[in-house]
C-alpha cells in the first residue's frame, strides 16, 4: 500500500526537466515559435508541452487554455504598439500612419499569427485592447466623435489585414504584375477597355513595377487625407 503522504511510482515530487524555469514569457515565445514555423493548427497544449519539454498541467498554472495563449501571444507581438508614448509635438495624421505602419511591420513579422487576428472574434478583441490605443489617440486628437473614431479605425485596419495577407501570399518586397499584364492588354481586340491599354501601356514594364512597401504607404495616405475630409479638417 502507498503511503499517501507521498509521492507514488512515477511521481517524484520533482519538477521535471524544464518545469523550474517555466513562465509565462517562456511559454508564449515558444507557442510563437510554433505558430511562426509551423502554422496556427499546429499550435495545440500539448505540441506546446512537448515543445517545453514540460508536462501540459504545468503550462495551464501559467495559462489556463488555449485562448489564453493566442491572447497572450497578441500582447507579446504588439507590446510595442501598446507602450507607444504619446507624441502631440507630431501632427495627428503622422500619428496614424506611424501606429498604421507599426502594426503592418507587427502581422508581417508573425503573418501566421495574422489568419488567427481574422478568423477568431476572441483573437480580433485581444489585438484590439493592445494596439488601438495609438490609432484611437491620433483621431482623438483631430477632433473627431467617438463613432467616427471608431470606424475610421476599423476601416485602417481592415486594409492593413487585407494588405497583410496578400503580401505574405507573394513572400516577395515586390510584385512582378507587369509582364503579364502587358501581354494581356496587347492582345485585347480593338475598342476593349481603352483606358486600361492606354495608362498601361503609357506606364510600361516600369511603371508597373510593384513595391508593397510603397503600396502601402499610398493606401494609408489615400485613407488619411479621406478621413481628414470626411472629418472637414
């Protein structure tokens, strides 16, 4: 008969290896290790433990389920955006567009994590509470009503996902649309869409050329300049 008061055959009473330096910062690194390489279904408690070399009950005392996770891993990847200082020396439209480019540089760097931000409601209000703060205060600062705020803000982020998602789908800084499209056009019977052939064909293989990071940058001055105007600034 086992004693109670102790550890029974295969219970040492000992963490095992890893479970003395296990936290919370340790466990979301690794899941975002997991998520990056190997994508958002790959990342289940126990792939976590395994990866920790941990027993899976040791991760919930730091995080009770796998929404906890994802929750954590939107604090860790956009910690920047969330402890972004308050800068009123700039103007409100450079404010925007720098919390609009810092949360692209957040999705590019972890594009994986990006699907979980557009396919789960829980995820989308995790990122919210960490990264809007930023975009909200810009807006704020321009005088704009709440309701305007907040969908001006969807709308920016909106394009920011769908901006994301295509660029991580290239895998490229660029875009090679040209070639192809210039044939296309070439071989359009006469009297099809004049205006596409004539501005193509005016800007040439180089003026085709598609950089996303000026892609980007276009877009976001496009959806300033047209809050700005919808806000009669």
């Amino acid at each position: 008969m086992v004693n109670a008061g102790k550890p029974g055959p295969g219970r040492t009473g000992r963490p095992r290896a890893g479970e003395e330096r296990l936290s919370r910062q340790t466990i979301l690194e690794a899941a975002l290790r997991i998520v990056d390489t190997e994508g958002i279904e790959a990342m289940t408690m126990r792939r976590l433990a395994s990866t920790l070399g941990v027993n899976p009950m040791s991760i919930y005392h730091h995080l009770p389920n796998k929404a906890a996770v994802f929750a954590g891993l939107a604090e860790l990847v956009f910690a920047e955006l969330e402890s972004s200082p308050p800068d009123d020396s700039i103007r409100w439209q450079d404010e925007l567009k720098g919390a609009a480019a810092a949360y692209r540089d957040a999705l590019r760097a972890h594009p994986n994590l990006a699907l979980q931000v557009l396919s789960d409601t829980s995820a989308v209000s995790d990122v919210v509470v960490v990264t809007v703060e930023p975009f909200y205060r810009a807006l704020d600062r321009a005088g704009a009503k709440p309701r305007q705020i907040f969908e001006a803000v969807n709308t920016i982020i909106d394009f920011i996902h769908g901006f994301t998602l295509g660029e991580a789908s290239v895998r490229s800084d660029t875009f090679e649309l040209a070639p192809d499209l210039l044939t296309r056009v070439a071989t359009l019977p006469p009297g099809k869409a004049p205006t596409l052939v004539r501005v193509v064909s005016e800007l040439g293989t180089e003026g085709l050329a598609y950089d996303f990071n000026d892609g980007f940058t276009t877009g976001i001055a496009v959806l300033v300049a047209g809050i700005e105007s919808q806000l009669g600034l």
